[in-house]
C-alpha cells in the first residue's frame, strides 16, 4: 500500500514539474510572437485619460474606435473615470504620463492647474493649424473663434495654446419657466427687476435664489464683472490688478452679491457641499426658489429627479446693471493637455485634430456634448437648442478665469471670492470681512503671476 | 563563545526581514514627508526647489492654519471625551449588570464601527438635512411645524458639534468592546467582597473597574488622538468638504487641499510634519499624566 502511494506522489511530482516545464515554455513562446507580430504591425497606442462626466463614459468608447477604423495601426487605450485625479495620478507621479488628459481646469483637485503651474504641458499651437483627419479644413477654421485666445487655454499669456478647448456649455440662471407663466411673472432683464421679483416671491413663500455650491458662483462672478466693468475691467480684475477691488465697479458687483446673499434660501450652505448639491438644486425644481446659477448639464444631472408638475427648464443670462445695459453669460468649457512627458505627443495631437470633425462632433453631440465648433448649435434640438442659442438672443460671452500663478502656499483665490458667499448667507462674515480677504489674496497672488 | 555568536547571528537573520520592511515602509517614507516639507514642489515634475523653513513660516502665519488646527483640537477634545464617557459606561453595563438581550446590544453598538464612514455620512446628511432631515422632525414635535428649522451642516457654529455627533457615534462601539475585552478579566471576587463590604455600584465602578483597566485606558487614549485626526478627514470629506465657508476645515483636510489643490506638495508636507510632531506630543503628554502604578488582581 506504502509503496503505491509512493509511486503516485511521485508521478504527481513528475507530472507536476512536467507541466511547469510546458507552462514556461509556452510563455516564452507566446510573448516571442507577440513582439514579432508588434514589430510587423507597427501598431501604436495612444494613452487617454478623461474625467467622467454627465456625458458618460461610452461616448468615448465610441469616438476612440471610430479613429482606430480611420488608423488601422492606432490603438487608443482608455482611461475613463469619474476620479480621474486619482487613477492616474500615482503613476505619473513615478513619472508615467498618459498621451491625453481631458480634464478641465476648475475642478476640486486642481490637477490641470498643478501641470500649469509646473510648466508641465506640451505646447499645441500647431494643433490649430493641423487638417482634420478625414476633412479638408484646419482645426482653427472649424473653432469658433475666441475659445483658443483665453486665459485658460494660453496660460502663459504668450499667444500660445497649451489645452484645447472640448465640450462648452453657457453658464447662466436656471429656473422653472412654467412656474413663471403661471404667476405671470416675466425673467428680470435688470437687477431691479430681479429685486422686485424677490419681493413678490418671497410674499408666497419662494425664496429668489439658491446655489448649488459657492463653486458655481465662478461663472456668475466673472459674468457679473463682465457686467459692471466691461471685458476691460474683468481682465483687470483675473490679473490681480492693485487696488482693483477697491474700485466702484467691484464694489457695486460685491454689493449686489451681498443683497443677492440676502434673497438666497436660507438651507442653501447646509447642502452646499458635493455631497448635497442636489438638494439645493432640488429648490428650484420643487419650486421653494426661483433662479440658481448652472450650467446646462443640470438638466440630464437632474433628469430623474422629482419635480413641480408641468416644470419646464427656462434659462437666462444675468439680468444687466442697468436698462438696456449688456446682459452676460459666461462660456464654461472643459479642456484637454498633453503632459509634457507624453510618449506619443505627436499621435495624441492627430487625436485630438479628430475630435473636431463632423463624425466625432455628432457622436458627441448624441450625448448632449456641444463642442465649440462653428454652426454646432443650429444642429441641436430640444432644451439644448434653448440654451445654446443665448448668445443669438442679445446675451454677450464672457470667458476666461483668474490667471495661473506659481503656487503661492495657503492662498486660494476662489476660497476668498467664491467660498465666502456661505458666510454672507450665513451672515458669519460682513461684505467689509469679504473684501479684505479677497484683497489679501490678489495681492499675494499678483507677485506670483506667470509671466 | 562560539555559542552566543552563532545565536546572535540566528537572532539577526530571524530579524533582518521585519526590520527591512519596517525601514522601507515606514522609516524612510517618513524622513521624506520631513526632507520634503523643506521644498517647494508642485508634485509632478522633477523641479524641486529648496527652501528651507520657509514652508514653517508661511505655515506659522497662515489664519486657515489656524482655524484647521482650532476644529481638530476641537474635535480631538469634544471626541474624545464623550465617546471616552459612553464607551466606558456602555462596557461596564453590559459586562457588570444583567441585561436582557445584552449580545444584542454588543453587535449594535459595534455595527457603526464596521460600516464605511461614506455610508456614515450619508445616513448622518439625512439625519441633519433641515427641512426633511430626522432630527429638525424630531425637534419639531415639541416646538410645532412652522418653526425656523436648525441648519446643522449650514450654521457656522453648530456644524463642527454636528461632525462631532457622526464621530463619536462612529466611535463608541470599538472602544465599548476594547474595555469590554478587559473589564472581563477583572476576578469577580473583588466584586464580591465589595458587595459584602457594602460598596454601591457606583464605588465599585470608580474603585475596582477603573483602576484595573487603566493601563488598557492609557492605550486607547492615544488612539483616541490618532484616529480622531484621521477620521476627521473623512467624515469632513464625506460630509461638508470643509464648508459652510472653511467652518470644519480639519488639518488633515487642510493638508490636503493644499498638496493637491493648490499645488503646493511641499507645504502640504510642511503641514504633515506639524500633525506628526502634534499627535506625537499629544501622545507622549497624555502618557505621562496617567501614569500610575501597575496594578494586578
């Protein structure tokens, strides 16, 4: 009996060894194919990461494979994620970058501002000039102009493009526009309208306005200082400019804020975090507020959430300053960058001249992605044709954001101007408290611009 | 001689791997986060300037410093205390008197400890949401329906108690099983003969139970302090994001803003350096104070 169990570990041993043998022996076989057959095909990957957002992730499933059938022999590997920051970061902190990055700038992490701030991007200024695969006309002639002339995607200031502009969106006041023609209340063209209307409001229990976070009131403020001041002034002002805040057009913008503050619902900072957004954006659809600032992804953000009978989306550029004054919107659109250590930058800028033709623009536009691409907006149907169509109706596009800096430690400028609007709320801050701090952060931000 | 070479030589080599893993993993990546804090870095490139203590200084200046430093001490005290309160209460209960369903009540009490603090948070928005939330409901039955309801994430000075309450929720239940572990071991014979001697429930908590866990105490006090920075984090994270206004900023948080962010690694690491030394000293200052004599049973 020993002697049989013997034998039969034995050949299990054997047996067992035999097999690691053949196991390694395939593998060596297998991986030695795989390299002939990467030398003879030539193919190439380009490595993509993008941030996922309210357009989903498929969108760029389907973009990737229509430009792997145009390029046979490119591989677009990618990386989509709703953290992002987070997936990719450790790896390029060993100092492996992937080809693309569609990240906008703005976000909470602040990746983009950090590869900004680092000199860390690839110069695509010749992306401009580069045909559109499959099409005859440059990328430069199918952009809408203006969007590569801004401060976020020439950082430097020196007349070169360092992130292109992707996906746009106005930014503005959402509100119920059924709820408005039920009372027979018309959308205010100017701030004294909108004070009046507060009024009426607030006598059948509604509050003016609600925020979803202190994060939104970045367009609103670069809007409403396009309003005050004009584009002069609000260039001024994103550059840190001496004593700007002291003048009478910051004061009269800050102002208005404060007495906005005062007609904001009063459990608007209780969920004005990213946890809660939503039930502040709730308010407007249940009609407890009439207006937030938003940009035009809230709608399929909000689709399935419950809402007012008959509500329907209305949306409005900031009421003017005066009668017959300018009424502003402001353009928010995400960015995409090559890391300046990319392996494939020369193949990532072929992707993304692909990204502004027809093909990939109405895979995009499928799912409500507009791209800053001439006659975009004409294609569009249904809310997205509403909104986009605001500059045609009198509203002027104001873009652009606070200048890149070297990173100055412990000082945020959207903490200062954006951030406090809780505590004016709140009333755990005066407007005087306001203005100091956003003083103290322009001027140590002004030695640190770039220059 | 020959003996004691050989044993010590065995000794070595059966050390040698922790002691490896101990200085890659955690030696070294420490004098990093302290080299680092001496350098102005945004994180991803290979430009690192030195500067000195100069980090220290802009740190030494900086108001949103201080505020972050003021919530975590806050929340350290307040934390530590009360759930320091409940979890030993709630473990002298359940290991000293009979109570119906008292295994029971164990795995309740440590149900909070195994669920996410994501999962905490959201029940805990829900609770404190002020229109719909549980406890305004709650509050409301005793001052009717249409009163102001209480903004417990938005009010400046409610929110960080607010934290607090999700924590210390959080934390009882682990604490409550730690002294429950040692409170088992004490001979019930001292029980006893305290009963016998005519000492009340109370007398005997103070002087029997309290004194026999001590050195178990010492312990969890300084977890009190280390997890209550870390937890902090993210509960605040998970919670408020630091808002209304910079209101729960916590230290860690801070760090984290700053690091990431702001693009500023090596103040971040500056602010690592601070919380390190901080804990440590908190640490070995609380060690200190309750040092007593070691008693046996």
């Amino acid at each position: 009996m020993k002697k049989i169990v013997g034998l039969v570990l034995t050949a299990s041993l054997t047996l067992g060894l035999a097999g690691c043998g053949g196991g390694s022996n395939d593998s060596n076989s297998s991986s030695a194919s795989g390299d002939s057959a990467g030398k003879s095909g030539d193919t190439r990957t380009i490595k993509f990461a993008a941030l996922e957002t309210a357009y989903g992730a498929d969108v760029w499933k389907q973009v990737a494979a229509s430009f792997e059938k145009l390029n046979p022999d490119v591989k677009v590997d990618l990386t989509i994620d709703k953290k992002i920051e987070d997936v990719i970061g450790p790896s390029m902190k060993s100092g492996e970058f992937p080809d693309i990055v569609h990240l906008a700038v703005g976000q909470p992490k602040g990746l983009t501002e950090t590869f900004i701030k680092d000199n860390n991007l690839t110069d695509l200024t010749d992306v401009l000039s580069m045909t559109v695969p499959g099409e005859s006309a440059t990328v430069k002639e199918k952009l809408i102009p203006g969007f590569t002339d801004t401060t976020i995607t020439n950082p430097y200031g020196d007349g070169k493009t360092y992130l292109m502009p992707t996906f746009y969106s106005p930014c503005g006041l959402f509100y119920n526009a059924d709820l408005f023609a039920q009372k027979g209340w018309g959308v205010p063209k100017t701030w004294d309208e909108m004070w009046a209307l507060g009024d009426k409001a607030k006598a059948e229990g509604i509050a003016l306005f609600s925020y979803p976070t202190t994060g939104y009131f970045d367009a609103f403020f670069y809007a409403l200082l396009n309003e005050v001041g004009g584009p002069e002034f609000f260039t001024k002002v994103m550059n840190y400019t001496e004593g700007i805040w002291q003048t009478p057009e910051a004061n009269q913008a800050l102002d208005l804020v404060v007495k906005l503050a005062s007609y904001t619902e009063k459990t608007v900072p209780a969920n004005g975090n990213k946890d809660n957004f939503t039930k502040n954006q709730q308010l407007i659809l249940d009609n407890k507020a009439l207006f937030m600032p938003n940009g035009t992804w809230v709608v399929g953000e909000m689709s399935k959430a419950p809402r007012a009978e008959g509500f329907k989306w209305g949306f409005t550029a900031l009421p003017a300053i005066t009668e017959g004054g300018d009424q502003y919107s402001y353009t928010f659109f995400e960015q995409m960058w090559i890391p300046a250590k990319a392996q494939n930058a020369d193949l990532a800028k072929q992707f993304i001249a692909y990204l502004y033709s027809d093909e990939a623009a109405s895979i995009f536009a499928q799912a409500g992605a507009v791209q800053p691409i001439k006659e975009m907006s004409s294609k569009l149907d249904g809310d997205n044709k509403l909104f986009y169509s605001i500059y045609d109706h009198g509203a002027k596009a104001a873009m652009g954001a606070f200048a890149t800096t070297d990173p100055v430690e412990g000082v945020s400028i959207s903490d200062a101007v954006f951030g406090t609007v809780d505590s004016l709320v709140t009333g755990a801050k005066t407007k005087e408290q306001w203005v100091e701090a956003i003083t103290k952060a322009s001027d140590a931000l002004r030695p640190a611009l770039k220059k | 001689m020959k003996h004691t070479k050989g044993r010590g030589r065995f000794i070595f080599f059966c050390l040698s791997p922790a002691i490896a893993l101990f200085v890659i993993f955690l030696i070294i990546p420490t004098i990093d986060v302290f080299r680092m804090s001496l350098y102005k870095w945004g994180g991803y490139t290979d430009d690192k300037t030195f500067v000195g203590m100069q980090n220290f200084s802009k740190l030494f200046q900086s108001d949103k410093f201080y505020q972050a430093m003021q919530n975590s001490i806050l929340l350290i005290v307040i934390v530590s205390i009360i759930t320091f309160a409940f979890a030993l209460l709630f473990a002298s209960m359940l290991t000293r008197e009979k109570l119906i369903g008292q295994n029971f009540y164990r795995v309740v009490f440590y149900i909070p400890n195994i669920l996410s603090v994501v999962v905490i948070s959201a029940i805990f928005s829900a609770i404190y949401d002020p229109n719909n939330g549980l406890l305004n409901a709650f509050l409301n039955l005793f001052q009717g329906a249409g009163s102001e309801p209480i903004l417990w994430l938005g009010d400046q000075k409610i929110v960080i108690f607010s934290l607090a309450g999700a924590m210390i929720w959080q934390a009882i239940g682990y604490y409550m099983v730690m002294y429950m572990a040692s409170m088992a071991n004490i001979p019930e014979s001292l029980y006893e003969s305290a009963d016998l001697e005519g000492a009340s429930r109370t007398q005997q908590f103070f002087t029997i139970t309290i004194p026999l866990i001590w050195t178990n105490i010492r312990t969890t006090l300084t977890f009190f302090i280390i997890s209550t920075i870390n937890m902090s984090f993210l509960f605040v994270t998970a919670m408020t994001g630091g808002g209304p206004d910079g209101a729960t900023e916590v230290i860690l948080n801070y760090m984290y803003k700053e690091a990431y962010t702001n693009s500023s690694y090596g103040y971040g690491m500056a602010i690592g350096v601070v919380v390190f030394l901080f804990s440590f000293a908190l640490a070995a200052v609380l060690n200190a104070v309750t040092k007593r004599e070691h008693l046996e049973f």
